[in-house]
C-alpha cells in the first residue's frame, strides 16, 4: 500500500505521542489544555469552581497523607503520563514516585490516578477507567463533584477494576493499594 492509498481512503488517523509531542511544541494547542487518548486529542473544558476545589483539596490531602505517613510518594496536579504509543492523558491528580525529570510522567511510577467529575463522570468511570485499567494502574479514584462521592477502584485485571468502593464525601478513605494513605475528605 502506498502513501497516495492511505490518503485516498477514509479512515481516522491517530497520533503517536511523539506527534502529540511535535504539535504541542509548534504551538497547535496554545491556550488550550489537551491530552491524547487512543491517538485522539481531546480539548478540555475549562475548569469552574466547584471542580478545581475539589481538584485542589484531595490532592493537598494526599500530599499531607503522604507526608505524615513517611511515604517518599508525590502526589501532584494535572501532568500528563506515558501510558502507550498513543495514550497520553491528563489526569486531575497523580501520585508517582518520579515527579521530576524531562517530558511525561513514566507509567511505572504511578501509584494512583484520580479524576474530578463535574460535568465528565461518564466519560471517567468508562471509558478513562478501562484505559487506566487496561495499563494497568494499580488504583483509580473518581471524586464526583455533583454525588458528592469518591469512587475508588483497584485490582485492574483484564481491562477493568475488578475491587470498587464508594466512598462520600466527609469520610476517610484509605487507599487500597498505598500503605498508610488514608484522606480526609471532610473538607470536599
């Protein structure tokens, strides 16, 4: 098959990081916040109040968690990991044991992953939990802004979760699969 066959016929067309790399270096997504997932960009929405506290608030409980708890872990916001050739998303909160250094953050450093959901809890309890899943991410969190709850997921094991919890807001949750990470979500 030549270049002229591939550009005649239709079909969709995805990026590699690398090319998601380029684009962003040249400036395609200035002003935008983008992350790429099965090869497709995928533009943010903005972020409004009721997300970005509670963004802000579990990921300084995670921190403070870790801190107390000896853990030399780092929880930090909105980096983008390295999960495959053509899977680079953004979560809301990662937890890594390699925060500094060049480019992504490498998939065999994290530990946890969450997402906040105002508006996208379909979106990250589906399809974004079976591509964590599927990479194997040994735990995921969804704080649903709007249920007021955590929903806590472990054991990735065939492209899913096969352990959840729901945890709501107010209470402790302590991570399944970090030794002594256990966070206060009175404030959310």
């Amino acid at each position: 098959m030549t270049a002229q066959d591939v550009l005649q016929s239709p079909h969709k067309y995805r990026l590699r990081v690398a090319d998601y790399l380029a684009l962003a270096e040249s400036g395609a997504f200035d002003g935008m916040c983008t992350e790429l997932i099965e090869g497709d960009v995928i533009v943010m929405s903005p972020e409004f109040r009721p997300h970005w506290y509670v963004k802000s608030e579990l990921a300084y409980q995670l921190r403070k968690s870790l801190e107390h708890s000896g853990s030399s872990l780092f929880s930090g916001e909105e980096g983008s990991v390295a999960l495959s050739e053509n899977d680079m998303p953004r979560p809301d909160i990662i937890v890594t044991n390699e925060p500094r250094g060049e480019g992504p953050i490498p998939l065999v450093s994290v530990r946890l992953l969450a997402e906040v959901s105002n508006t996208t809890s379909v979106t990250d309890m589906g399809s974004k939990a079976d591509l964590y899943a599927r990479y194997q991410v040994p735990e995921y969190w969804v704080a649903d802004v709007t249920g007021r709850v955590i929903h806590q997921m472990w054991s990735p094991t065939d492209g899913r979760y096969v352990e959840q919890r729901a945890v709501a807001f107010g209470a402790a949750i302590t991570a399944a699969t970090i030794p002594g990470l256990t966070v206060k979500t009175a404030a959310l």
